[in-house]
C-alpha cells in the first residue's frame, strides 16, 4: 500500500485574517475584494477546540494520523507577535494532548506567515505576495530571526522544537535552507526543490495530501472525514517524518 500524509496548513496564521484578495478583474478595488463572488481567500475564524476534539477523535478511532503545519505567532494589526498557545489557548491544549497519543504531527509552518508590517488588505490591490515568508528578497537576519523565534516558542510550548519546515506558500530560499541546517532541521516538505547539496531533506509532496484549516471552516469536518475514507482502503496514513 502507499504511504500518504494528511498535512493541514495554516493553523494559527492570522493569514486567515488579513489575507484578503480577488483574482477577478477590478476585484481588488476597495470593498469588492471583500464580496463573496469577487473574494478568492478570507477572512475566516481560527477552528475550535471542539472542532479540534471532533477531528482528533476521528482520526485515533480509525487508527488514522494528521501532520499540522502550525504557524507560532498571530501577528495582529499593530505587528504584535502573538504566540499560538497564548492567542489560542484552548486549542493549544487540546492539540497538546492529542499530540501525546501519536495521533498528530507538529511540523513548523513559520513565526509569522507573513511580511510583518505589509499584511494587512490593502485599496486597490492584492497582498497574497506578502502572506509568505521566507522570500529571497527578505535579509538573511530576518529569516534567521524567524526560524530561531519559532523554534522557541514552540518549544516552550511542546517541551521541544519540531524540525520540519513547511514553507508558507512553498516559498523558500537557499537562505532558508542554510538557516534549517544551522538549526538542526531534519526535513524541509515543500513542493518546490532547489535541487542543492543539503543535510536537510527536501520532501515534495508526492505522498502529501495538503489542504488549509480554510477547508475544514468552509465545509465542516465531514468533508476532511470523507477523504480520509477515500484513501483508507488504498494507503497507510503516516507523519511527515515517517515518509
């Protein structure tokens, strides 16, 4: 049977927030973008922790197993960086606890998602560009400090430090790359590959189902529950790591 990992992107990024654009024509001018016809992504709420409970339950009952790409801060309207389990505190501790029965993954989905300060909507245009974070253009200080911040918030919160990446947006850089060795990264799980002499593996997404918190807010947990039924029979569900 093939190996398949379930991986949800996006949990605790306030991408979910300020990421607001159209890729209709004139869609970006002032309040349209906002519009259900004209608006491609957000604004929507961070899940529950009962939503939480209902799709971990699921997966331990079925044997299944769920990789979350986990972003350490909420950065709000005034740049604050706010860590997860502090702006989410009951969702923290529900996944937390899951987390100790093997059920999930935690792998590092960046500090902040975004270009802090150029995140908010925007008038008369998009700012998909700045809800990814580790661009080539960004200084290495900036990503340095990103990737060193997040480690350490998650640590205080898990007790230790994840050591996959998933680039926001499968956006990353050589830097980025160099950056993950000085910190002991093991894999960086993208779909983009520079295809350069590394102690990180690179992981592309052959054996990765990636999909968004956005899903589950869209289309309830019983969608997410559908597709694993769809691949129970024809794959093992694995972690990241396990690939």
């Amino acid at each position: 049977m093939r190996k398949i990992v379930f991986r949800m992107d996006d949990v605790g990024a306030s991408t979910k927030k300020f990421e607001i654009y159209s890729n209709k024509m004139f869609g970006n001018f002032l309040f349209l973008k906002r519009m259900p016809y004209f608006r491609a992504w957000g604004p929507y709420d961070e899940l529950s922790s009962d939503n939480w409970k209902d799709i971990f339950n699921f997966i331990g009952e079925n044997n299944y197993k769920i990789s979350l790409a986990i972003t350490a801060t909420w950065v709000d309207e005034k740049n604050n960086l706010i860590p997860f389990y502090d702006k989410f505190p009951e969702q923290a501790k529900v996944i937390y606890e899951y987390l100790k029965k093997d059920i999930v993954e935690i792998n590092n989905h960046g500090l902040t998602h975004c270009v802090v300060g150029k995140h908010k909507p925007r008038l008369f245009s998009s700012n998909r560009k700045y809800h990814r974070e580790f661009w080539e253009w960004l200084p290495y200080e900036t990503q340095y400090f990103n990737i060193s911040k997040s480690s350490e918030i998650f640590k205080k919160w898990l007790g230790y430090s994840p050591d996959i990446l998933v680039p926001p947006g499968n956006v990353y850089s050589i830097d980025t790359i160099k950056i993950c060795e000085e910190f002991n990264f093991k894999t960086i799980n993208s779909s983009k590959n520079f295809h350069i002499k590394t102690n990180v593996r690179i992981l592309n997404n052959d054996n990765v189902f990636a999909f968004h918190d956005r899903d589950i807010s869209l289309h309830g947990s019983v969608w997410l529950k559908n597709i694993y039924k769809n691949y129970s029979n024809s794959h093992q569900f694995r972690f990241i790591k396990e690939l």
